[in-house]
C-alpha cells in the first residue's frame, strides 16, 4: 500500500513539474506578455487544483501569483526558501 502511494505521489509530481517546464518556454512568457501568460497560468494552476503560482524575476521580486493571499507585485515571495531554491537550481520549487 505505501509503495503504491508513493507511486503515486511521484508521478503525479513528475507531471507537474512536466507542467511547469512546458509553461516556462510559452510563448507569452518569453515574449514578455504577462498578462497573457497570467491567463494561462490561472487555468492551468485550477485545473491542477494547485493552491498558488508564484512567478518571480531572477532576483525573487515577485512578477504576479494566483494564491489566495497572493504576494505583491515587486514585494517579497511568500516562501523565501523555495524562491532561493528556485533561483539557485533554476528548477521548479515546491512550497512546504
């Protein structure tokens, strides 16, 4: 049983993070169209049922985020560990 949930959590983090890098190369993001990339990432982010997307510059001054208390533009994330995480492996972080 536990194996099997284990599985399950894996694969189920594998493809969000399969998620996470498909909508770092969308073509609203990498033409600097945020509220476009906002758009998309607001109906990925309920159709996941993820509580929140953070997208932040390289520094970790936040650009938007979807949460429910979402962290301001330009203020400070709301998980500053994750965000150096993120920054410094320049790989999707999980929060908690």
């Amino acid at each position: 049983m536990a194996r099997s949930i284990g599985s399950a959590v894996e694969s189920d983090l594998l493809a969000t993070v399969a998620v996470l890098e498909t909508l770092s190369h969308a073509d609203s993001l990498e033409q600097q169209r945020l509220d476009r990339f906002e758009t998309r990432v607001r109906a990925v982010a309920a159709e996941r049922r993820w509580r929140s997307f953070v997208l932040a510059e390289g520094q970790g001054r936040v650009v938007f985020s979807t949460g429910a208390q979402p962290a301001a533009p330009g203020g400070a994330p709301v998980d500053p560990a994750s965000m150096r995480q993120a920054i410094e492996t320049r790989q999707p972080a999980r929060q908690g």
